[in-house]
C-alpha cells in the first residue's frame, strides 16, 4: 500500500507484494484473460505474454479494468479483441473507453474491441464459461466457472447423448442447451453438462457473499478462487472466516484465497486447513 511500513508492506517475503487481481488462462486452443487492471502492463511484461485471443470482465471497478487500453499490443496481432462482459460492465466499458469503442481512429496500432454480451455460459475455444453472478457490497459482479471437455471414452456416451454435431465439445455444449434445468437453481454438479466436464475453476475475485445456488453451481470444483480480503469484516469483501464457510458448502479440491490486502501475510497460510492456500502473483496451476 502506497506510504504504508506496515509488516506486510515491509515484508521480505516476495510473495507478499502483490499487483492487483487477474487471471491468465491459457488452453491448447486459445488463451484469454479475466480482467485488465492497472496492473496489466507490468503483469504482461513479467510473464512475457505473447498472446491474448479475448478478454473476460469480471465488474468495472477500476482495480479490474485500467489496463484495458494495453490490450492494444494482442487487438493488433488479431485486428480486433473480443470482449466478453455483463450488459453493465460493458456500458462501463464503453463510457470509460470511448476513444476505443468509437473506432474512428484507422491507426492499425489502436485498441478495437469487439463486444460480446455475457448473458449466459459460453465457451472460448473448448472451455466453457458459466458466469457467476455475486453481491459484492450493493453491486453484482460475474465470477466464472471453468470447465473442459473431459477424455469421455465414447463407448460411454448414452444413445440419448449422442448428437450429429462433429466435435465432442460441440455434442456436449448441445446436450447443455438442451437441458435448461442444467444451470437452474438448486442442480448439483451431476447436471448432464457437468458429466461430460471437469469443473476445473471457478473463479470469485471479488464477493461479499456466494449464494447458495451458486455455491451448487460450483460444487465439487477441483479449484476454488476466492475473495478473503483480510480477517477483518469487510461491506464489499468476503473476509477469512467467511471465505472457508463459503469452502465448506463448494467442497473443492484446492481453495486459493487472492484479492488479499496488506492486512493479510502470505505467511498466514499457516493457519488455514489442508487444499487451502493464499495465492501470490506470478502462481501457476496446471490441470
Ligand atoms: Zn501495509
Ligand atoms: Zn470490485
Ligand atoms: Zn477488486
């Protein structure tokens, strides 16, 4: 924290310095990004990111979205970047950007987003991705579930399942269009979706509650990411202690706390229970 000579600003623990809150998901298809804050730039620069095929907005606050012009360098390499964000986040976007969204800059250099409206899962490449919508304080933000085609073994498949589509991802994404109770409320994991996926992440940047639908949404995920800001209670933040309750309902193989603040030592880590961890930047997992 800027001016701050607290323990954990003054740590000497590299883990404990940290930029703001984003994810870098890269798959053998594709490769996109969930938020651009306003530490993107340096984020890019140290991971040496090469390629970036679309971006996925999790709320407009602006610790999530300042970077956003630096997507230039990848709208360039494409000639335009896909944006994927909740009908407000995107009005946000727009008023926000401008310059970007008018397009009436011809430099081939510029940013030229190209705008798709979340309004339910989608897939990017062969992930599809469920939004999560959260209260965060009085707003409401979209966490997102990840998940992958699994290596179905297609004598497996019920009669019933089998679609003419030519890909398996295709079949499956069919199945859960067909099958709208799939993402109601109340489903378990054993939706006919989620039989054909690994719930791989699901990712709760910033949340000061997860409901329990939500919560069944996710259940089972072999990787939970999630708010727990500090121990303290906070309006727009889940804390600790409500972070690990949230764990209890979504029993996930791996829990990974981020969106830390200074109040919070990566040593804490300590403290908290097995396949629970406090995540620091630069952190990689592969699945
Ligand atoms: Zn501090
Ligand atoms: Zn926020
Ligand atoms: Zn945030």
């Amino acid at each position: 924290m800027i001016g701050c000579d607290c323990a954990v600003c003054r740590s000497s623990d590299p883990r404990d310095k940290r930029l703001r809150s984003s994810v870098y998901i890269e798959t053998p298809e594709t490769a996109f990004i969930v938020d651009t804050g306003t530490d993107f730039r340096t984020q890019a620069l140290r991971e040496n990111i090469r390629r970036v095929d679309a971006v996925v907005f999790t709320h407009s606050h602006t610790d999530h979205i300042m970077g956003f012009d630096d997507l230039r360098r990848f709208s360039w390499q494409r000639g335009s970047m896909p944006v994927y964000a909740s009908a407000k986040t995107m009005a946000d976007l727009e008023r926000v950007f401008m310059f970007a969204f008018k397009g009436t800059n011809p430099f081939p250099g510029y940013l030229k987003p190209e705008p798709h409206l979340i309004s339910g899962p989608f897939q990017l490449g062969k992930t599809t991705i469920t939004p999560l919508p959260v209260p965060h304080g009085k707003a409401e933000v979209n966490g997102y579930l990840f998940s992958r085609p699994r290596n179905t073994d297609l004598q497996s498949v019920r009669p019933v399942e089998l679609h003419s589509a030519e890909s398996k991802t295709e079949r499956e994404y069919e199945i859960s269009q067909a099958a709208p109770k799939a993402f109601g409320a109340g489903h378990t994991g054993q939706s006919p979706m989620f039989r054909h996926e690994r719930k791989l992440i699901a990712y709760l940047s910033d949340c000061s509650a997860v409901p329990d639908e939500i919560a069944q949404k996710i259940l089972g995920v072999e990787c939970l990411i999630i708010d727990a800001l500090r121990e303290k209670p906070h309006p727009t933040h889940l804390s600790v202690a409500q972070a690990l309750e949230v764990a209890t309902r979504v029993q996930p193989k791996e829990t990974y706390f981020i969106h830390i603040a200074h109040e919070l030592a990566q040593s804490f880590e300590e403290n908290l229970p097995p396949h629970t961890h406090i995540a620091y930047d630069g952190l990689k997992l592969s699945f």
